[in-house]
C-alpha cells in the first residue's frame, strides 16, 4: 500500500467528523460506519448502516463522507456500501443518543444543524479577518443565521470590523440539564438575517489592551466561547476566526469541533502560499475537511482600467492544487475594504468589484462548498423519542406522574 494512502483507522476518524444532525453525534459513535476497506489504487469502501433504508438524510451522509474521505492525500474514488440497522442496533443507537442528550452541558452550545467553518492562514496580514467578516455579513444578506467566533484572541479585530459594540451580556438558562449561565452573543441584523459574534473586544474595556496570554489560557478562551456561548439551534453557520499559523487555538478547536470545515486564506505571493499550505496539512493531521482556498488582495485595478498584480499572481491557485482544493474566490485588492473595516461597515454589504467578489464566494460556499444542513426525516423520530424518555425519568424520579409513572 502506498506510504500516502490513509489507513483504515485514519478513515474511521475521518468519519467521525460526519454528524447525524438531528441526533448530534457522529455517525461512528452511533454505529452506523460499520468499516473501511482501503485498495492500493485509492478506492476506499466505507460500509454505512442507516436506521431505515427510506432514510432522508441518506443524500446528506453520502456527500458529507465522499467530501471527508474523498479529501484524504492519496484517495482516488470514496464508494459507499449501504446497509440498514437491525432493531438491536437502533435500540443501542436510541441509547446512545439519550446518553449524548443528557450530557450536552458537557458539549458544545453550537447546534447540530450548525456548518462551522474555520478560517485559517498560515501567517498573518493575509486579511483573514476581513474575509471572515465579509463572508458572515454576505451570507447573512441572503437571509441566513450566521455566528462569528473571533478565535484571533491576541489580535481581536472583529468587533471594528463588523460594526457592533458593547458588552456581552449574560442570562441563566434552566432545563432538564440544570442551571446554567450562557453568554448572549452581540447582533447585527443585515437584511432578512442576522450576524452573531462573540470576542475578546467585547469583554477588555479598551481595544488598545494587550492580552499576555499563553497557550491553556488560549485554549480555555475558544473552549468558552463554543461551550458557554448561547448561539442558537436555529444557526445556518458559525464562521471561526483563527489566529495565525498551526497552534493550540488551531489544536483545540478540532478537538472540540470536528466536524469543522477548514477555509485557507492567502495571497497571490509564493511566500504567503509557501507557508499557508501548512494549514491545509495541519487541518488533514487533525482529521479536518479543508473546504477550500481564497485568494485574498489578488489584484489592484486603477481608475483608468489598468490592473496590478502588487503581491503577486497565482498563489491561491498554487495552494489549491497542492492541497486538492478548489479555489473558491479571488478578492481583489481595493482600498474601499480595508475602510470598510474600518468603519464598520463591511464592503460586501456595498458595491464595486471586492462586493461582488465576496457575494460570489457565499454563494459558491452555500451551493456547492459547505451547504446548509437540510434537516429531516427519520432521525428527528429518534431525537424525540430521546428528549421525552428523558423528560419522563425527569418526571418519574421527581415524584411526578409521567408515561413511566404507575
């Protein structure tokens, strides 16, 4: 077998990045990845057991393993052998789904049906926070629900950027779970949708203060704001801001989220390339999806029509076909971005070549890239089925007639 082909335990953990929706947990968990045949020639055989074979997320589980698998160095086809549960099966899958409900405290407030998008860059000064912005205030313009996690803890920019200020507030949620305190995200609604986004620069009283902060610091600073963030189940994306480079922040939120999607932002120059394909490479070792590559400050057109490559041609090219990716969008180098930035007031929300460059770039995210999640069907039954068993050993253990109750 050749050195650069994933082993079938490497194709495993590639699968547990696949999440059932409606029942939030990945489909190894749940038992329905059954194994993996790895062939010489790249063919990689995933067995998938569905809990019906009507089942209407088949379509979704189908692209969302192809999509995993297929972007594995070294994978030259993703074919898929289906089979159905056996009623043991789906009682042990019940289980275990009841299991993970009664724990989600312990998880995540990002909600099952959430894309999450990491957006990345192997150095900075690429404009990976500009992109990030752009893109949530984009994809909000066409009516979704989209979060932004500034995860740039050191460098915070989002708040400027996206024109919203004022303190995070508070507020206690009570349910079968317990108590428990949530941080209420800061809003801007644009058009039919809205943006949510949490950051540093909404917790430190002057945007010119330093954080000295290290690396379990860090990590415990992104932990909070996926865990005690009160993003909402009804939210279409959570777009994450990255620092810099390949460290702890990058470590954890794969960790904590990995179903993420990763997103590599660079510039045309060969050095930005040379060094973002570092982020590609680490987002494979931590078992992530790289979605794609954007090639951000790609040319500057002057009044009279004349164009410039000022940083460069064809980096983004170049580190899309190094990592296997497609080149999702090229943003041109305007002046009007960066005032944008600066004002709060986003350039995709304007007019001119870099607006129209960042409202195709939601689009081909939203069609073809990472596509909302459809929610239906069959594991919704199973999902329910689980919240009111639990409601009924809630009301049984509390002295409360219930369905269980004599």
């Amino acid at each position: 077998m050749p050195h650069d082909l994933p082993s079938e335990a490497d194709v495993i953990e590639l699968l547990r990045g696949v999440i059932d929706p409606e029942l939030g947990s990945d489909i190894v968990e749940l038992g329905m990845a059954r194994g993996a045949v790895v062939a010489a020639d790249g063919t990689v055989t995933v067995t998938v057991a569905l809990t019906t074979s009507g089942c209407p997320l088949r379509a979704q589980i189908q692209r969302d393993v192809r999509a995993r698998v297929g972007n594995a160095p070294g994978v030259t086809k993703v074919v898929i052998d289906w089979s159905e549960m056996t009623d043991d099966e789906k009682t042990v899958a019940m289980s275990r789904a009841r299991f993970n409900v009664s724990r989600r405290e312990e998880d995540t407030e990002v909600g099952a049906s959430t894309q999450v998008i990491a957006i990345g860059s192997g150095k900075g000064g690429v404009g990976k926070s500009s992109v990030t912005v752009n893109l949530a205030v984009a994809l909000a313009a066409t009516g979704l629900k989209v979060g932004v996690l500034d995860a740039d803890i050191w460098g915070f920019s989002v708040p400027r950027m996206l024109g919203v200020d004022g303190k995070l507030a508070v507020r206690l949620r009570s349910d079968r779970r317990g108590d428990k305190k949530l941080i209420v995200p800061n809003e801007r609604t644009i058009g039919s949708g809205v943006v949510r986004a949490v950051s540093m620069g909404f917790l430190v009283d002057d945007e010119g203060s330093a954080l000295m902060w290290r690396g379990l610091m860090l990590n415990r600073g992104v932990q909070h704001f996926l865990q005690d963030v009160e993003w909402g189940d009804d939210l279409d994306y959570l777009l994450i801001d990255m620092p810099p480079g390949t460290g702890d922040v990058q470590m954890g939120v794969a960790k904590l989220i990995p179903r993420a999607e990763v997103l590599i932002v660079t510039t045309p120059a060969l050095a930005a390339q040379k060094v973002a394909i570092r982020a590609a490479s680490m987002a494979r070792k931590s078992y992530l999806r790289v979605a794609g590559v954007v090639e951000n400050m790609s040319a500057f057109t002057c009044d009279h029509g004349e164009t410039y490559a000022l940083f460069g041609t064809g980096g983004g090219e170049t580190l899309a076909r190094e990592a296997g990716v497609p080149l999702l969008g090229s943003i041109p180098l305007e002046p009007s971005v960066a005032a944008g930035g600066d004002v709060g007031q986003p350039i995709a929300l304007g007019t001119g070549h870099a607006a129209d460059a960042f409202r195709a770039l939601a689009r081909r995210l939203v069609d073809e890239a990472v596509p909302p999640v459809a929610m239906a069907g069959c594991s919704a039954r199973m999902l329910d089925a689980a919240l009111k068993a639990l409601d009924d050993a809630d009301a049984a253990s509390s002295g409360v007639g219930s369905a269980l109750s004599p």
